[in-house]
C-alpha cells in the first residue's frame, strides 16, 4: 500500500486526567474517529487512525512508512510530515520519547518512526551492497532562520540559496555519513538536545520552529538520489505566524493541481519544494489530543487531514 494520511490519538496526560478533562475524541474502529462535546457531535473517516492504545510500531506498520522507506531507497523524494497543536503528540510519533542522555529512550518499544525507518533503511543499504551512501542532515527553522543542529559550535543563521541543478538548498549545511543505527541516533540525540526548545521543557517555547531531519541516500547513480524528510511542523495553532499554514494547505490539494506552490512565503516551502511538488510522496500524521480543551484545534486538525484524504486516496 501506498503511504496514506494517518490520524494519531494520543492518550490524555496525567495533568489531562487529574483536572478531569473530559475526553472527546473517540476511534470507531475501521478508520472513524468520533468527536462529541457539547455543541459538535461529528465523524471522519480515514484510512489509518490509531488511537490511544496503538503502539509506535502499529503506527509504523499501519501507516505506509516501510513503503515510504522503500520509496526513498528507490530515489524518490519522500517526506513525513507531523502535523497538529503543540502537545498532541508529534515528537512522540516521531522520535518516541528521546533519552536526556544515552543513545536510546527508555525502552526499544517507544522508538519513534524515525528511528523504525532508520533502521529499516539500513536493512535496505545492506541488501543493496555498497551503491547506498547513507547521510542525515538535521535542521531546524525557527522564526525563519535556519540552523543546523549538527554543526558544534554556536549557532548561527545558513542562508538558503537555489541553483538550477539543486534547487533549493541550505548553505554549508552538515550532511554526515552514518552505517549503524547508533550512529544516526546519536546524531539524532544530539541534534535534539540542539534544539531551541530543549533547554525549556516547555512546549509553547515552540512556536514557530520546525525541525526537520533529512536521510539522503546516495546511489551509484546521482541522478536517482532518494530522501526521506521528517518534519517536526510547529503546533498548527501557531500556522499563521509560521507558514506551516502553506504545507498543510498544499499537502491538502490534488497533487496534479499543485501548480502553484508559495516558494517565496517561508523558508520551510521552499527548502520542501521537491516533496510538496509534483513527484514528492508524503506521508501526513495528524496527531490529536483527545482531551475537551483541545477541542477546537482537534477538529481543525481534522478537517485538514481529511480534505488531505481525499487527495491520496485517488488511483
Ligand atoms: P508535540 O510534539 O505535538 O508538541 P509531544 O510529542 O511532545 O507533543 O507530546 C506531548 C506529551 O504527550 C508528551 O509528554 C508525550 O510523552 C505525551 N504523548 C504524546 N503521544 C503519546 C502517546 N501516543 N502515548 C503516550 N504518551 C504520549
Ligand atoms: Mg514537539
């Protein structure tokens, strides 16, 4: 199957449960999800939803991503995209809860999706034999600039620059080598702990930041080089001021009408433009809190990811 949009329901926190949020959102079974709260009662259908009992693997194998990896191995632009408010569960879905220190979170079981296609694209460059160079980049845009979080050393803005044959790219960005998992999820680690929202484990210090965290994989032949893009998108209550709006809004349209695609608005389209575009293949997760006060957001998200349903489900 191909890579379809997903919808995650997380569980309600402990703070959630101790003010006694109620919950509102439900999963039906066979891709429904049910919102009912005192003035919405509505139901929307996906393809893939997991709700708060699936695990991280369930939502690696149900949601196409071992296909995406395969996709990329075979030179495509892939991209994974979590999307949703701050605190719905994003940075889990994407990396599982990340060790302070250490090279590995608590337990193998709470590896994230990136960590499973990391693994899985290993697997692929051995069968391969030694045309598939692995490389990570990690980056993030915060406030329209973009760091990169691998470099040691203060950080400092890259400027984005095009060229015919690159299109799009990130100045002096680090792209390093990895073979073995612990390898590229220490650079993970260390990206992570890079990142501007580390030093406060607050979520609403994000506002505006995206990190991304691209695998290339250079074949023998340059002209078949594959990627596998994870973005982290800022909270989707925070779109206005950070173009996320843009990618979630073009991810949500027919591919064959993506004719226009807002380069110029933010940073993050444009260093996006080969997955957003016509031959990119993208894999959205909405991720939902199912918790009463997070209501207006969680129906937003929604709405979104369902008009993006539509879209890849055609033939
Ligand atoms: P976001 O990145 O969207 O802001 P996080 O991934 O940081 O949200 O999740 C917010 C909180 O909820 C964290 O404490 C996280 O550990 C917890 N959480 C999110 N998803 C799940 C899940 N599926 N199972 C258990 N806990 C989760
Ligand atoms: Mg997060």
């Amino acid at each position: 199957p191909r890579p379809r949009p997903t919808v995650r329901v997380r569980p309600l926190t402990g703070t959630e449960t101790r003010r006694g949020d109620q919950q509102v959102v439900h999963s039906l079974g066979d891709g429904a999800v049910h919102v009912s709260a005192a003035r919405h009662d509505a139901t929307f259908g996906f393809s893939a939803v997991f709700d708060a009992g699936a695990s991280q693997e369930a939502v690696f194998e149900g949601s196409g991503m071992r296909q995406l990896v395969e996709l990329a191995v075979d030179g495509f632009s892939c991209t994974v995209f979590a999307f949703g408010q701050t605190g719905s569960g994003k940075t889990y879905t994407l990396m599982g809860p990340l060790a302070q220190s250490g090279s590995q979170p608590a337990s193998p079981a709470l590896l994230g999706l990136m960590q499973r296609s990391f693994t899985c694209l290993l697997e692929q460059s051995r069968s391969r034999g030694s045309d598939l160079a692995l490389s990570a980049s990690y980056l993030e845009i915060y406030n329209e600039q973009i760091r990169d979080l691998l470099s040691p050393g203060p950080p400092c803005a890259l400027p984005l620059r095009w060229s015919k044959t690159r299109g799009f790219y990130v100045e002096n960005q680090l792209s390093v080598e990895f073979e073995s998992l612990e390898s590229i999820v220490s650079l993970l680690l260390q990206g992570s702990q890079r990142r501007r929202t580390s030093a406060h484990a607050l979520n609403r210090h994000s506002a505006g930041l995206h990190p991304l965290t691209w695998v290339l994989q250079a074949s023998a032949c340059p002209s078949k080089q594959g990627t596998l893009c994870f973005v982290d998108l800022a909270g989707s209550e925070r779109v206005k001021e950070t173009g996320s709006r843009h990618c979630i809004s073009l991810l949500a349209k027919p591919r064959g009408k993506r004719t226009h695609i807002p380069y110029r608005d933010s940073k993050l389209t444009r260093l996006l433009a080969r997955s957003l575009g016509g031959s990119g293949i993208t894999l959205m997760v909405a991720c939902i809190s199912p918790s009463s006060r997070c209501l207006s957001e969680t129906l937003s998200t929604l709405h979104y990811a369902s008009r993006a349903r539509r879209v890849t489900t055609r033939p």
